[in-house]
C-alpha cells in the first residue's frame, strides 16, 4: 500500500480578505491526514474513512458524507478507478484548520504515486484548488499551497505571488471552540456586506495592508508586532460578521493569558482560533474559558 500525508494549517492573516485577491498569510502546522492508496480488480473506487466511521464505494451519483466529497472529486480529477483508500485525519473537520485541503492533497499524491500520474508540488496545489471549487463553489488557493508546499507562506491571488517565506517558526497554540463553522455560508456572509457596504470593501483591503505589514515583521522577528497585527485582524473579521461569541470569549481569554495576539483562523463561524504564545502560558486560560487547546508547530515539509 502507498501512504501519502499532508498537513493542516492556520492564517496568522487575512481568511475572507485572500478570496477577493488580497494577500494572506498562512502556516502548515503539524496536524495530518494519511491517506493509504492500493490498486484493487475492477473499476470501482473503495473508500475506507475510520475517523467518520464510513466506509464504501465512492462514484459518479454515489452519495457519500460532505467531508468525501473531496475525496470524490480529487478521484475524478486524475482519472482513478480500481483503487481502495484508506482515510486517516488527526485534523478536526470544519474548525478552520484546512482538513479539507489536507485531504484533497494527500489524496492527489497517493494517487499519482500509486497510479504514476506524476503530480509535482505545485499540480498538486493548482489541482487541489480546483478540487476545492468544484466541491466548495468558491475558495481562494491558500490552503492547498500552504498543505502542498508547508511552512510559513504569503499568498497573494490578486497578483500570482506565492512564496514560503523565510522567518522563524512563530510559537503557536491553537484553540477549538467545539463548534463547527461552513466556509459556504461565512464567504457568502462575507460578500454579501461587500457588494453592499463601500466600507466592508475597505475592511477588507485593509485586511490585506495587514498581511503586507505582517510579513515584514514576521521578517524582521517582531513578534510583539505580529501579535498586534493579528489583535486587529481579529477585530476586522468580527466586523465581518464571521465571529461567533465563543470564538470571541476564547481570543480574549488567551490575550489575558499573555498571547502576544489571538485571532479567529479560516472562515469562523465557529471553529478555531491561533494565538501568538506559548503552551506553558496558555493551556490553562483556553480550558478554563471552555475552549479545547491543541498545541501545534509550524510544518515544514508539506505534502509527502
Ligand atoms: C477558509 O479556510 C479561508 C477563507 O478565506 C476561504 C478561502 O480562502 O477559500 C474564508
């Protein structure tokens, strides 16, 4: 059996801004999913998915759960029939930590490499990202290059710039309210202020200033800098309508924790947010404040 695997991640800035063109800032973290690939008699795709406790045939009008459907259209686009697939995530679905282009890219690469397609990085990101729309309707590349290529990346859609940015890996601590958020109804939220509201245009292009000031200080190692830049971040996406009153009361008890920034990460609406700080400081206030923390690391490698 072929085993390929590919990473979650977190934006430190700009969800919601980066599906407009403006540049974002996101990180792989070191949460997975594995996907084991085998070539099986006949034409039928098997899919073996223990987290969601599923397991059939995936195919043209087959019915599978929301979280397959990735996994479905990943399948159609290179072509595979006669292959089981065995599904295994360490990233909770729906929480904003990019399980679904985790899956979708670790998808792709097993099956290039089971079936000698020949998927580069970067096939695996674009493909991915077309994945993503056909299942999704709308959504920017980030969360497939950044699952594709790892570490800490600037995204920009507006102008083609992509690249993994040389900074140290900031500290992280990741905490889930429990509740999951639909990226569909959040980026329609999103854009339904914009095309009425000059002023959330304006929210969000100064969501993308933020991610250009971020990456010079991320750069520079301003730590305290960055943390400030993503306070703000925060406040804008509230402005957006994507916070939930749990999200909010988990980002300002990790602040009174001694976060140097905390801010919602991915679409909202529930889900998880990324604080700038240390496991030591806080563990404790995201628990005490009912939220589950989740200690990650930036990943570097990406898809393997
Ligand atoms: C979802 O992880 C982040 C959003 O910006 C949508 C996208 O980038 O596709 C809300």
């Amino acid at each position: 059996m072929i085993t390929s695997s590919a990473p979650g991640k977190v934006f430190l800035f700009g969800e919601h801004a980066v599906v407009y063109g403006e540049p974002a800032v996101a990180a792989a973290i070191d949460l997975r999913v594995e996907i084991g690939a085998e070539e099986i008699e006949g034409s039928s795709v098997y899919v073996e998915a223990r987290d969601l406790d599923w397991s059939g045939e995936i195919g043209p009008g087959s019915g599978v759960p929301e979280e397959l459907e990735y996994v479905k259209e990943a399948t159609r686009a290179v072509e595979a029939e006669g292959v089981r697939l065995e599904i295994e995530s360490e990233i909770p679905v729906g929480s904003g930590l990019g399980s679904s282009a985790a899956v979708t890219v670790a998808t792709l690469k097993a099956l290039s490499d089971l079936l000698g397609r020949g998927l580069t990085r970067r096939d695996a990101a674009s493909m991915g990202h077309q994945v993503e729309r056909a299942v999704q309707g709308s959504a920017s590349p980030t969360d497939t290059y950044v699952s594709a290529f790892g570490g800490v990346n600037l995204v920009e859609p507006g102008s083609g710039r992509f690249e993994k940015l040389e900074v140290e890996d900031p500290p992280l601590v990741v905490g889930d309210t429990g509740a999951s958020g639909s990226t569909w109804e959040q980026v329609s939220g999103v854009r339904r202020l914009r095309d009425r509201y000059g002023a959330a245009r304006r929210v969000i292009e100064t969501i993308g200033d933020l991610s250009r000031v971020g990456v010079e200080a991320l750069e520079g190692g301003d730590l305290e800098c960055v943390g400030e830049l993503m306070d703000i971040n925060h406040g804008l996406l509230e402005a957006l309508g994507v916070s939930t009153p749990g999200l909010s009361r988990l980002v300002h008890a990790a602040r009174e924790g001694g976060a140097l920034g905390a801010k919602i990460t991915g679409a909202g609406g529930g889900g998880c947010f990324v604080a700038l700080g240390s496991w030591g400081d806080l563990e404790t206030p995201i628990r005490g404040a009912g939220g589950s923390p989740l200690g990650v690391t930036v990943d570097g490698e990406g898809v393997r």
